[in-house]
C-alpha cells in the first residue's frame, strides 16, 4: 500500500470513528421519538453495538411522503420534532418545485451553529481569508443555502452580500464597487453578467480584478474552462439540501475541473452519514450511480435518519485511486433527480443531459425545454433557446441546437428562438412534462 493510500485509510479511521460516536447518541435520541421509535421497535439495533455503521442500514428508511405526512398530521413541525418548542430558533423549508408541498425543519441554536460550519470546508477551497467579501446572487430565503451560507460565512469571518434583488447591470455595479473576492451565482447570473460587461467592452477578469473563486453548480467542464478563463477565477461547485440544513459536499482547492475532466466533491462526513443504494434494490453502492440516503448526525431539532433523498450520484469510494481522500466523493457534474427523468420516445432523457447540450453552447444563455402529445399521441420534446446576443439567429445555430439535443437525447427536438424567458428561479426546473 502507498503512502498516500496509507494516509487514506488512517485518515478514514479517524472519520468512521467521529461518525461511531454521533451515531451512537443519535440513536439513543431518536429511539424514543414518536416519529422514528415505532419504526426501530423491531430492529434490535443498540446504540451500543460495535457494529453500528455496519449495521445502520438495517433502519427503516423515510422519505419525503413520511415527512409530509407526519408534518400535516401534527404542524407545523410534525412529530419528528426533538426538541421544545421554546429551543427553536430558525425554520428552513424546501422548495417545494416537486409539487408534493414544502417540508419544515426546525433548528435550534446549537444546529445553526452545524448548519454553518458545513460551509467551513468549501469557504477554505475559495481561498477566502477574514475579512474578504464574498458576494451572492441567490436570494436568503426559507432556503437553506443561503441561511446557511451566512452562519458558515460568519464563523469565517467572511461578510456576504447578497445581491439576489438585484438585475444584473446594479448586480454587476454594485460587484463593481464592492470587488468581492468570491461570489455565488447560477450559470446563467455568470451569462447575464458576461453580456452586461461585454456591451461595455469589459472582460469579468479586467471589472473584478480581486476575484479568485466561483461557486456555482452545474456547469459542465467546458463551461467551466470557459468560465475560468473569462473570470480569471476558480470555479467550485457544492451540494446540499434542506434536509441537511446545509451543505453536504464540496469541491476541494482544486476546484470543480481537474486536467480538464470533472472533479470530485468531498463529502462533509463528520456532520453526515452519506450512503449511496442502488434505488431498485437498495442495496450499497460503493461506485458508481446510485441514490444517496442521508442521515444527519448532529440535527437535534429535526433529527433526519436513512432520508431518501431521490437525488442520483457518481459517487467514489475514499482511499481509491481516483479519490486518496478520507471521505466518499461525487464526481462533479453527476447530481441529479431519479423523478425528473422523462421518457420521450422510448428514451430514457435528464435535464442535466439537455443542459449539458446547451448551456455548453458560447451563443446560449438560457433555455426551457417541455414534452408535449402530437395529435397522433406521439411525444414532441420542444425547446425554447434565449441566445446571449440580439439580432437575427443563423439557421447553422439551430441546425447545431438540434445535433446537439439529438445526440445527448437520441431525441430530435423543434426549436424555438425565445428572447424574453424569464431568468431562472433558484431551483429551476429546464425539463416540463406537458403530456
């Protein structure tokens, strides 16, 4: 064994032993509560069995429909809820874009505390020291993100602005006046911005000389080349989750492309247990895709155990060759939902697929793609583009639109020039089932 592997596998010791010891009062917690008591009653698990981590999947898992349930049953918080009332200090709900309604998670003091410190690890990969700014372009809501964001960014000592409310040319003078040395945004804010300073004769890199990281998810590994060398800054990408009430892995230093390929995002294991199951059978994934079930070891107000999270992942394994890392990896770029899949035509087609097409194309801000029914009964993928200039556009780009679409898809979309699609909400949904 290497070095480096040998460094690995301590290092993984060290991490297992952390998760032991909070799964451990986790479970001595829940055990009793009326929510996950009745389901453990018959599973004989201890919180003193040396086995636990091995053995935790032998809980009963929950999902969204349990929480829900629960949550409409007994409001505002459900039965889940581990503490007094009086202990709660701030509410996080999820979006609610699935359409099935929004979950509710307490925090108390001590989980806002958690909720920020996720954010330690990503903020360090920035490079950001005390007292430098980090400025947002996604909204502090119910979120989590963004209420996240400014705990972990206080115990940093790193202020955030946020500039959500913001169009993009005040979005872009305030950044100018403000010269933030990271900043937060969607790929099509970063679109959005290159337009605005381009009418200026302005590169990102030349208007925002002190930046030197990016945060923003989805983008693929040319988009992040490109993106780099206009901003003439790093670019990461992190993942979280309301369930969470933070963030569940990050990129590390290196960012979110590695010798041109995707990177990994590290898991922060310390404050979560990370499983990734096979969603037909539920059995472990140790490489490859999967559906991560997440357990939060240290939520006290609303304790999330074995949550399905219908979220699809490459996850890869610590101590590896792709991953000498103590932690379980996801391959940047492979997050994705097991219900947003659509079925057009016999194929099976993910939003990422679309937008990995598209948004990877220099000529196209933005897009929205929805399936329809012919009067034959035969499904129709229709695909509106905003284009990042005016003017009239070039048959060869909606020739190119369509390859791209056909060859990600095997699907061949009609397409259609849309100058004023709205901007994207925090979480958009790209890809609508109109059948």
């Amino acid at each position: 064994m290497t070095a480096t592997h040998e460094s690995s596998r301590t290092g993984r010791a060290v991490v297992e032993q952390t998760q032991l010891a909070k799964a451990r009062r986790l479970l001595e917690r829940v055990r009793t509560n009326p929510f996950y008591g009745p389901r453990y009653a018959g599973t004989g698990l201890a919180p003193d069995d040396p086995d636990l981590l091995a053995l935790w999947r032998s809980l009963p898992l929950v999902d969204k429909a349990d929480v829900l349930a629960d949550q409409r049953a007994h409001p505002p918080y459900g039965t889940r809820l581990g503490v007094g009332v009086q202990d709660v200090r701030e509410i996080h709900l999820t979006s609610g874009t699935s359409g099935f309604g929004q979950e509710a998670f307490a925090l108390t003091e001590e989980d806002l505390a958690v909720s920020g410190s996720t954010w330690g690890r990503p903020l360090a990969a920035l490079g950001l020291r005390p007292g430098e700014l980090f400025a947002t372009m996604y909204p502090i809501t119910f979120l989590c993100y963004g209420r996240s964001l400014l705990q972990g960014a206080a115990q940093a000592g790193t202020p955030v602005v946020s500039l959500a409310g913001a169009d993009t040319q005040l979005a872009v003078s305030l950044m100018e006046g403000l010269q933030p040395v990271g900043i937060g945004a969607r790929p099509a804010f970063l679109k959005l911005a290159e337009e605005s300073l381009a009418a200026r004769d302005l590169l990102p890199r030349d208007a925002f000389p002190k930046l030197r990281g990016v945060v923003c998810s989805g983008l693929t590994a040319t988009a992040v080349a490109a993106t780099e060398q206009l901003w003439d800054a790093r670019v990461h990408e992190v993942y979280g989750a309301s369930q969470a009430g933070g963030i569940i892995a990050a990129t590390g230093p290196e960012g979110a492309v590695l010798d041109g390929a995707a990177a990994l995002m590290y898991g922060i294991e310390e404050h979560f247990l990370l499983e990734v199951v096979d969603p037909q059978t539920l059995e472990p994934v140790r490489e490859g895709e999967g559906e991560v079930v997440l357990t939060c070891l240290d939520r006290l107000a609303s304790p999330i155990v074995r949550y399905r999270t219908r979220d699809r992942v490459t996850v890869v394994a610590p101590g590896t060759e792709d991953n000498a890392s103590p932690y379980q990896a996801i391959r940047v770029g492979s997050i994705g939902r097991y219900d947003d899949m659509l079925k057009i035509r016999g194929n099976n087609v993910w939003p990422q697929q679309l937008e990995e097409a598209l948004l990877g194309h220099p000529a196209i801000a933005d897009f929205q793609a929805e399936v329809t029914l012919d009067g034959r009964g035969v499904d129709v993928l229709a695909v509106q583009v905003r284009r990042c200039d005016g003017g009239a556009a070039p048959d060869a780009l909606w020739d190119e639109v369509r390859r791209r679409v056909k060859r990600a898809t095997n699907v061949t979309p009609k397409v259609q020039d849309r100058p004023d699609l709205p901007p994207p909400d925090v979480k958009p949904r790209r890809l609508l089932d109109r059948r």
